[in-house]
C-alpha cells in the first residue's frame, strides 16, 4: 500500500519507533514546541501530542527532522534519497481530479474560528502569536491555471483572518502580483496535514504543478477534489483545509517568527488571507512544523534544493561523490566531495554550487575520503588541507537571502574553500587503522 496519507504514514512511523504519542498533557503555548526540539536534540522520534491543553485535536511535529524518516515517507533507502528525489523531478505525473473524499467529512462555512477549532501553536517566545507553520499554500497562475504548492508562515490575526508571508519573487507571489494589478483577490488553498510525498514536494521550487512532483514520488497520481467556495483542488485525505482570498492591497506588518536561521523574522508589508470555508477529516490531526527546528530547515533547505546542488555541480565536475546541505548551518552551507583530477577542478565546483540557490553562502569541497556528512571530519579537511591565500575564495556583492542577517538588504559576500589536498608530490594519504570497520568493541571491553 502506498504512503497516500498522514495517518498511514504516522502507523508506518510507530511501528518502527520513529514516532511516540505523548500523552501527557501539554500547552499549545511554547510547551508543545520545546518539548518537540528537545526530542530533536537528543535525536529523539518524530512526536504526536494527544493531549494539548484546551483541545481535543492531536498534533504532530518532527516527522522530517531525520533524514531516516523523509526516506521512509517515500519509501526509499536513505542513500537514495537523493536520486529518487532527481529523477522524480524529472518525470512528473499529473494528478487526478476526483469527485469527494475524507477532506469533506466536516464542511464549515459559517462561525469560522480557526483557533477554537484547531490547537495552532504560539511555537517560540517572541513569536506575535499562534502560526500555521506546516500550511502547504495551493494556489493558481492567473493566466496559464498551473497549480503551485508552497509553505508560509501564516499568523493568526482574528477568528477567520491570517498574514501570509508572501515574497514577490515566490511562485504565490507572481500569482499574487499578477490578480492584484487587476484589483482583484488571490484564491488560495491551506492544505494542513499531507502524505510525506505532498510535503517534500511543496517544499521544492519546480516550474510546473508541485502535484506532478508528488505523484513522481509516490509513483501514482495524487488525487484532488475541488474547494468549497474557491477554484482551487486539494488532496482528498488533506487532515485540514483552509479555504480563503488573499484581497489586492492590504498589507500589515507581520511576525516576529522563529525562522530557519536561527532568529526572530518579520515583515513590516505583508498581506492577509480572508477565510471563507474550512473542510477537514473526521478526527483531524493538526500537523506543525517547530520555528527554527531541524524539521524547519531540512524541509526548506535541504531535501529541497540538495537534487538541484547536485545536479549543477556534476554538470560541471562529473568527479563530483557526494553533495550536502548541512541543517546544521541555516541552509547556508554546500559541502562537496570529489575525486579531483585537475588542480582546478575544486574552485569550478564551487562556482556551479554558489548558483544552485542564492541561501548558498559557503562552501567547502573535500576530497573522496572524507564524509560530508561528519563535520568531524570536514573540520578536519579544513584544518590539514587549506592553505588560506591560495585555497580561499571571497567573491564579494552577490545576491543572497535577506534573511540573513548579515547581508546588506540581501547583497552577501559569498566563499569557497577548497579543503582537497593538492594533486603535487606532497603525501596526503590519511591514517586509516588497521581493521577498524571491522573491530566491535565488546569483543574485546
Ligand atoms: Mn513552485
């Protein structure tokens, strides 16, 4: 049976202990929050909370903090993460428009009060209040109907009013631009607890409908339903859908937000969403996604964009092993391996992944002995294979995201360290000792 449900995949993580109903009663105020980042810090399962205070709806958070776990969502070995999210972008598989599903086993049209209907969480201290965070936003272009999937962060500002972070340059935003220049709204749809497949798919930027990307990775095609007072389709097992039009002209100041960098976000001018309609699953689970977790940056800004690095570095330098985006470092970081056969082969590999995405600040290339993976070991490849002014490249005034808070407005300094060892007569060959992959320690302590 195919991973075509949050449920389904929520039993398939349970069953291998990837995921533990907490039963304990907790605040939907930071309590649910800290409590899902300390399970992330001691590497702990994904948590599905049964009982927040005020609330009879479950919710579920830290279903992506582990690599492990995305490659359980769609069913494929760790190792292959990386090329089965390639190839699925490269066959997309339309979706299917079906006549009604579990989405519609509640329709609310009228008295609207998301908070009252559903436990959203205040995630971080100075957050400005309850934010819908795991929202995959379904929205239309104006002109050609091409369907995009996106995630916002979107605060909660009355019983059926929202702010939606929107930026000019994502694809919602073109759609926005273009309805709004007419005076008209932008209909959206707020797709709230997803298969595995859905979500990773939403967090990519592809040029065509998200939905193809998702059915590629679940290799069937997602099957949609239409809204009740919006022209937009949704997943028909979706937990929770928020219907609702973003109007032409109203902005607000939204935020602060824990983000994916590590600190605080907000927005002086940004516009709201006005709620018309909510459908949702019998007994939903509502799904969140903590602010500035892991989960928040391995959605963003790894899975999402290591096919994409991948993919510009090896076109360029086909020696290229192995790339990662480190969660550890906000996205911002691009680690390479490769087997160099040409002096300068390092220096072209850091040119093609400081164009794979403007978050690309960093970035460190490493011979094929060591594991991107370890940053014991990349630290190391730095220590004992750099030599400053000739392995360090600083290309200053580049674009970059405004997020981060050292550039100027989004204008970054962006650098390349090439950390392989150098190809003259010098030895470079590692210590490796004899056996150790092999020796098991309780056979000797
Ligand atoms: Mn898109």
């Amino acid at each position: 049976m195919p991973i075509n449900e949050l449920r389904y995949f929520l039993k398939l993580l349970e069953e291998r202990g990837e995921l533990v109903k907490v039963k304990r009663s907790v605040s939907p105020k930071f309590e649910l929050s800290s409590v899902a980042r300390k399970s992330e810090i001691e590497d702990g399962p994904a948590l599905l909370f049964k009982n927040v205070e005020g609330y009879s709806t479950p919710v579920v958070t830290n279903l992506f903090s582990k690599i492990d776990r995305i490659a359980l969502g769609i069913e494929v070995k760790k190792g292959q993460l990386l090329q089965k999210i390639t190839k699925a972008i490269d066959n997309p598989i339309k979706p299917k428009i079906v006549d009604g599903g579990p989405v519609k086993d509640a329709v609310v049209l009228e008295n609207i009060n998301l908070l009252k209907m559903f436990p959203i969480p205040i995630h971080a201290e100075k957050d400005g209040g309850p934010f819908i965070s795991a929202g995959v936003v379904i929205g239309k272009d104006p002109e050609t109907g091409r369907r995009n999937l996106s995630y916002h962060r979107m605060q909660v500002k009355g019983p059926a009013r929202l702010g939606i972070h929107n930026d000019p340059w994502r694809h919602l935003g073109e759609f926005y631009r273009k309805v709004e220049v007419k005076g008209k709204p932008l209909e959206i749809a707020i797709c709230i607890g997803l298969d595995p497949a859905i979500e990773l798919a939403a967090a990519a930027r592809v040029l065509y409908d998200e939905f193809e990307l998702a059915g590629a990775m679940k290799e069937m095609p997602v099957e949609l339903v239409k809204c009740e007072t919006v022209d937009i389709e949704v997943p028909t097992n979706t937990e929770i859908v928020i219907e609702g039009k973003i109007p032409p002209t109203v902005r607000e100041p939204e935020g602060p937000f824990a983000e994916y960098t590590g600190y605080y976000g907000m927005d002086e001018f940004q516009p709201v969403v006005e709620v018309t309609a909510v459908t949702h699953r019998e007994e939903p689970i509502y799904r969140t996604i903590v602010g500035a977790s892991m989960e928040h940056v391995i959605l963003g800004n790894v899975v999402s964009r290591e096919p994409v690095l991948y993919k510009f570095v090896k076109h360029v330098v086909p020696e290229v092993k192995a790339v990662h985006i480190p969660p550890y470092s906000a996205g911002f970081h691009a680690i390479i391996s490769m087997k160099k056969e040409n002096e300068g082969m390092a220096k072209q590999a850091i040119f093609a992944a400081l164009t794979s995405h403007i978050n690309i600040k960093h970035v460190i290339v490493v011979d094929e002995d060591v594991d991107i993976f370890d940053p014991k070991d990349v630290f190391w490849a730095i220590a004992t294979r750099v030599q400053g002014d000739k392995d360090v490249m600083i290309v200053p005034g580049a674009f970059g995201p405004k997020l981060d808070r050292t550039s100027e407005e989004g204008v970054t300094a962006k650098i390349g360290i090439d950390a392989t060892a150098s190809l003259d007569r010098k030895e470079f060959t590692r210590v490796k000792h004899w056996k150790i992959d092999k020796i098991n320690l309780k056979d000797y302590i």
